[in-house]
C-alpha cells in the first residue's frame, strides 16, 4: 500500500508530543524512535504500550509538521493485537482528526504504523494543454489516485488504463474530428497505431497500453513491469502530447508573421 508521510523506522526524527505529555529533550531523538503511551481500552481499563512509526504530515491536507496526539485506543483486552492512535492535524486550516492503526510485532513487541485513516490523496494537477484535450482523463487518473491510496492497488491499474484510453482517444478525435465514431468504438491499440504520429507520443503511449493492458487481464505479459513504470509512460506520454499541442499553436501563431 502506498503509505503517505509515514516516516520510517531508520529515520531519527520522530517530534511526537501527547497532549499533557513532557515535551522531549533536545538530543532525544534515537530515543524519540519510539514513544510510549498509555492506551485506553473502549470498555475500560488502561495500559502502557510503546509505538514506532509517526506521520509526519496530514493524510487529509498533506501539510508537514508535529502531529498531535489525542488519545490511544485498543478494542478490550490489553493484549490486543491493534492499537488505534488519535491524531490531530496541527495545521489551523485543516485541525482534523484522523486515526494511525499500529499491529504489535511479535519480534519486538512493539506497535508499528500499519495505516492512516482516512487519507484524501492530493489531486493530481495536469499541464493546461492536457485537461483542455481530456477532462475526463484527469477526473479518472485522479479516482485511480484515490483508489491506490487507500489500499486498492488491484484496481488502481485498471483505473489508469480508463484514464490513458481517454487521454489518446480525446486527443485523436480532437485532431480528426471527422473520425470520431470510428475512434469511439475501435481499440486502443488501433488508435494509436493510425492516429498518432508524432513518434515519441506514440511508442509511450503503445508501452502504457501494454502495461495497462497488464492491470486488467489475467495474465502478466511484462512481469518486469508494474504500477511505476505504468505511471511513468503516462506522464511522458502527456508530456509530449503537451508539448505537441503548444508547438502546433505557435506554428500556427507565428509562422506567417516570419
Ligand atoms: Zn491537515
């Protein structure tokens, strides 16, 4: 799962603070790794348990800083597997609550950052050229965002493979107007291969579309490849299609004033 702001273990800075807490010590911060709390059971009863891992920003509005902590929470019984952490966002424009869920390590017997809850992903914003050619691409490419930040990474990839298919097609039929219907209803892979000329459009997004093509179907062809690399082809290929887009409108704008 992509984790948003978590800070890692091998990282020292960890200026955690519990409300009615001491403040720690400058020079504290190998101890500051982990922090020790008192849990409070929702049926009663308390315990001390001892915590690793701290956000470092908020998961709703992606501000950094010193993450409060409210209160720590277990289900009932003092051995239970899961301790909830209430969090408040220090950020005056956000304030907001959110809840860090930490499992107790049989190997140490610690509670690790496991998840925060929720988590609003930070949208995602496209170059001026691209949400003119496919609004409908970045509301989709977005919603994949979502999806993979909250955990559902086996219909994220489908999700992208949605956004890149509206992303060529717009632009295809933004060029050919006149083929409209056909762009509709043919595959991807056609699409590509007859409407798009521009050679490094087209080889990035041919690779996308094998790689989504990946997230969908049963079967692996890249096993190489994941998620990442899907990423990374649809952003060059909005970046040459960006960069397509604006070097046709000053061809058009100046070359006849030359
Ligand atoms: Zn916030």
């Amino acid at each position: 799962m992509k984790k948003i702001g978590i800070e890692q273990k091998t990282k020292n800075k960890a200026p955690m603070r519990e409300l009615g807490c001491e403040e720690e010590k400058p020079g504290n911060e190998e101890i500051m790794k982990e922090m020790s709390l008192e849990a409070h059971g929702i049926m009663g009863g308390r315990t001390t348990i001892t915590i690793i891992g701290f956000p470092d920003e908020c998961p709703l509005c992606h501000k950094k800083g010193v993450q409060v902590i409210k209160l720590t929470v277990f289900r009932g019984e003092t051995d239970d597997e899961k301790i909830y952490v209430i969090y408040q966002c220090p950020n005056n424009d956000c304030n907001k609550p959110y809840i860090g869920v930490y499992s107790l390590s049989e190997e140490d017997d610690i509670y690790h950052l496991e998840n925060l809850y929720p988590i609003e992903p930070e949208k995602k914003e496209f170059e001026k050229e691209i949400i003119n050619i496919s609004e409908a691409f970045c509301k989709i490419y977005n919603q994949a965002e979502n999806a993979r930040a909250t955990g559902l990474d086996e219909i994220a990839g489908i999700g992208y493979r949605k956004a890149l298919e509206f992303l060529i097609k717009d632009y295809c039929i933004l060029l050919n107007p006149g083929k409209k219907e056909e762009i509709k209803k043919e595959f991807l892979s056609k699409t590509i291969k007859t409407y798009i000329k521009d050679i490094r459009i087209k080889r990035n997004a041919e690779k996308a579309a094998w790689l989504g093509n990946d997230e969908a179907h049963y079967y692996r062809k890249w096993e190489n490849k994941d998620i990442e690399d899907l990423l990374r082809l649809i952003k060059l290929t909005c970046h040459f299609i960006s960069m397509y887009m604006l070097d046709e409108a000053y061809e058009k704008e100046m070359s006849n004033e030359a």
